[in-house]
C-alpha cells in the first residue's frame, strides 16, 4: 500500500513538473539573434598580416604581379615580418575588379564593398590592397560557426559570415534581453579565431538583423518590441532585408523614405502598388513581424553517386557501357546538386577494381558548377589519371567544395572572386577517349 501511494506520489510530482515546466516555455519571449563577422574577409587577412592592422586595407581585385612579393613571403613563412613598404598600394593598381571589403579604417574614406578598385583608389590611394583568399575565409567560416554550435544548437547559416540563432530556450538567452548569451558567444569566438563579430538580440529574425549593424564593429544590440517606434521607425526602408534597390527607388516615388513612413500607409494601399504577396509582406515588415523560424540545416561538404557493376567492365572492351554509367553518374550527382540548390568546383572519381583496391583523383575547378556537363568533364579529366589495366567493379563520382548556387554569379563565381586562369570545361570533350 505504502510502494503503491509513494509511486502515485511520485507520478503527480512528474506531471506537475512537466505542467511547470511547459508553461516556461510558453512564457519565454522569442529571443533571434543575428550574428555577422565585422569586416569579415579583410580581419582574416589581418590574422596572417598583423603590423596592418588599424591601416587602410582593400581585398579584391586580379591578381597582380606585386602579390608575388607576398607569395614568396609566404613560402618562408614570416609573413607577419613582411615591411609594410612591401605590400600593394591601392594607386599602383591597373586594371578592373571591385573590392569585396574594407577594414574600418578605409571605410573611414569612403571605401566600401563592391566598389570598382578605381574608385577606391581615388578615395584612398594609400591603402594597402591584398587579393581575395576564399579557402582561408571558408576555413574562419566554418571555425566560428562550430564555436556558436557549442553555445547554441539552433543556428541557422546565412552566408559565409553571417548566421541566425535561435536564443530563446538556450541557458543565458533571455538575460538582459540575450546580451549575455551574445557577450559569452562574442569572447568565444574572438578566442577561437582572433575575430570579432557583432550581434542583434529581437523578438524575430527580421528584427536582429537591422539590430547586429546598429553597433558594429564588435558590438552587442538589443531590440524589444517595444522600441520599434523609436529604434526601427527612423531607419530608411532600405534596412529591412527584403526591400531592394528597385522597390527602394520605388517608395521613394511615393514619398515613402523610413519605416515609419512605410508603417503609415494602409494594407490595402500596399498591396495595390506592390502586389498581394509583397503588399502584404511590407506591411508587416514595417511593423517588425516575422515569424520565420530559424532553420537549421547541416551543410553539405560533398554530393556524390556510385555504382556497383553487375560484373566487373573493362575500359576498353567496355568502353561503350562504362561511358555510359559515367554520363548519368555524373547527370545524377548534378540533379542532386540541383534539387538542393548547391554548386561545387571540386569534381572527383572513385573507382573500386575487381582485387578491391581503390582509386581516387580529383580535380578542382576555378569556377563552380552544377552542370552535369561540366562535371562530365572534369571527372574525365580524372578518370585519365588513374590506371585502367584491370577490370573495374565500381565507379563513382563526387562533387565537393560546395556553395550555396545563389552564392555564386552566373560564371561561377563567388563575389569579388576572380579566376587567375580561367579555363573553361570543354563539355564536348569524349571521355575514355585517350584509353
Ligand atoms: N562580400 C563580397 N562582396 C560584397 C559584399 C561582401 O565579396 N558585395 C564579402 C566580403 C565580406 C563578406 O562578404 O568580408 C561579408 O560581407 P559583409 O556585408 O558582412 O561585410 P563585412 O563583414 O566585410 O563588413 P561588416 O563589418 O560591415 O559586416
Ligand atoms: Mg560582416
């Protein structure tokens, strides 16, 4: 009798506990924070190249000859000793190309992202200019992110310097409004990495990123709902992310500068002059709506496809077949890469032979791709550089180095990025041709 009432006792301790504990949840206040890299690109540069840190440096641009000085540099290692008079000025550049970023204290000139080099360099003739290194940035990238997943776990990425993070159920994310989840993330990252970052705590997502660039650099915003008349209403509409150049142009037809001014105007109006779906969207937009969750997905490092052969295929006596399979292996990685709506550069091949020994070649592209083509292509390339005496009982063929396809411009390319040499895959290229 005694077990009996002490494991009821027991049962109403636990519901009464999960009641409580549901009604916490119910009661937190959605806390998003955006977090984004200050001067992202240019701070990784000055990770390797210290004594330019507080100068004015712009990286973008070709490659140009007076890079080698720090190529070579480089293949000694020392390149935090390299004399500030052995880095490329700005005025001595020729040629076309944009600047990607900007440390702050070329900002302080004017020079911005995405501005023509020539441009720049009248604005700031003294600053030092370095080229684009995206493998680096991808390696900080990746760093940063794996240091917020150990203080969040819902993140959701934006880019390469940018992310989303759901505060509100994570231990510190509703103190003071989330600062002090965001000052704890702010020093992890900065000792991982070196890097600082800022950070805008909001109810939502639309919110936290107006927010993350009211402090910047390293700095720390906290938005309520309450202070959407007097923090958002004054900003131009052009702060709202989602509101372009052209529909920016076009409120301002209207008279329509700030939010506030956009906040004035009826539903009705709005979706008269903008169409349904956006009309609408702006008109919650201005009120600091939205409820898009942040969504977290892991980003894939490869896609690839192979195939186990029915019997063991020859190269030569099989060639016929063996094209074939290779032709829709890589036709079926590039749909995948399609459907998830990602590009990659590196393309390489696996091929299992009858002793069940392996063979892997890869090659990576200066452009990236998802053409099924394309990738044909360079896997032939690949394939030309393993032996193929023996018979062969699997092929397969993987797309890696991915981005997200709307990360890159139409000829393959990350902004700002340029090719050193660009040589295009000649998809009419017949593979097993040399065997
Ligand atoms: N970038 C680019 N081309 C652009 C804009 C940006 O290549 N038109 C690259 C360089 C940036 C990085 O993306 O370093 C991140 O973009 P941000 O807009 O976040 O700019 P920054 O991080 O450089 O500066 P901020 O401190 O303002 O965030
Ligand atoms: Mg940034």
């Amino acid at each position: 009798m005694t077990v009996c009432w002490q494991l009821l006792r027991g049962l109403f301790s636990a519901l009464v506990a999960c009641a409580l504990f549901r009604v916490v949840l119910m009661t937190l206040v959605r806390r998003i924070a955006h977090l984004d890299m200050d001067a992202f690109y240019a701070s990784v540069e000055l990770l390797r190249y210290p004594q330019l840190k507080g100068l004015p440096v712009v990286i973008g641009g070709r490659w140009r000859r007076e890079d080698d000085v720090l190529a070579r540099a480089a293949a000694d290692g020392t390149l935090a000793s390299i004399p500030l008079e052995d880095f490329p000025r700005i005025r001595d550049y020729v040629g076309r190309g944009v600047s990607t970023t900007a440390t702050y204290a070329a900002r302080q000139f004017g020079v911005g992202s995405a501005m023509g080099i020539m441009k720049a360099a009248k604005l700031c003739p003294d600053a030092i200019m370095l080229p684009v290194d995206f493998d680096e940035y991808r390696k900080y990238s990746r760093l940063f992110k794996s240091v917020i997943l150990e203080h969040a776990p819902l993140m959701e990425n934006r880019g390469v310097d940018e992310v989303y993070i759901d505060f509100t159920e994570v231990e510190g994310g509703q103190q003071e409004g989330g600062r002090k989840l965001a000052e704890k993330i702010q020093s992890a990252i900065f000792s991982a990495t070196g890097l600082t970052c800022s950070v805008g705590v909001a109810p939502n997502k639309l919110l936290a990123k107006m927010a993350s660039e009211f402090n910047k650099p390293n700095g720390i915003s906290i938005v309520h709902e309450a202070d959407l008349e007097s923090l958002i209403w004054p900003l131009p509409c052009r702060k709202i992310n989602g509101i372009g150049p052209r529909t920016d142009e076009k409120l301002k037809r209207f008279g329509i500068e700030t939010i506030r001014d956009l906040a004035l105007r009826e539903q009705g109006w709005l979706t008269e002059n903008f169409g349904e779906s956006y009309g609408a969207w702006l008109y919650r937009a201005a009120r600091g709506l939205d409820e898009r969750p942040v969504v977290t997905s892991s980003e894939p490092v490869s896609m690839s496809r192979e195939t186990t052969f029915g019997e063991d295929l020859h190269a030569v006596a099989n060639k016929a077949e063996l094209g074939a399979i290779f032709t829709r292996l890589c036709e079926q990685v590039a749909a995948d890469l399609e459907r998830k709506g990602y590009v990659g550069k590196t393309v390489g091949i696996k091929i299992r032979y009858d002793n069940f020994k392996a063979a892997t070649r890869d090659h990576t592209a200066d452009f990236y791709t998802a053409d099924a083509k394309v990738i044909r292509q360079l896997a032939g390339q690949c394939l030309k550089r393993v032996p193929l005496e023996r018979r062969i009982r699997l092929l397969g063929v993987r797309v890696g180095s991915l981005v997200r396809r709307d990360e890159v411009d139409e000829s393959g390319h990350l902004p700002g990025e340029l090719p050193r040499s660009r040589k295009k895959a000649d998809p009419n290229l017949s593979l097993f041709d040399d065997l």
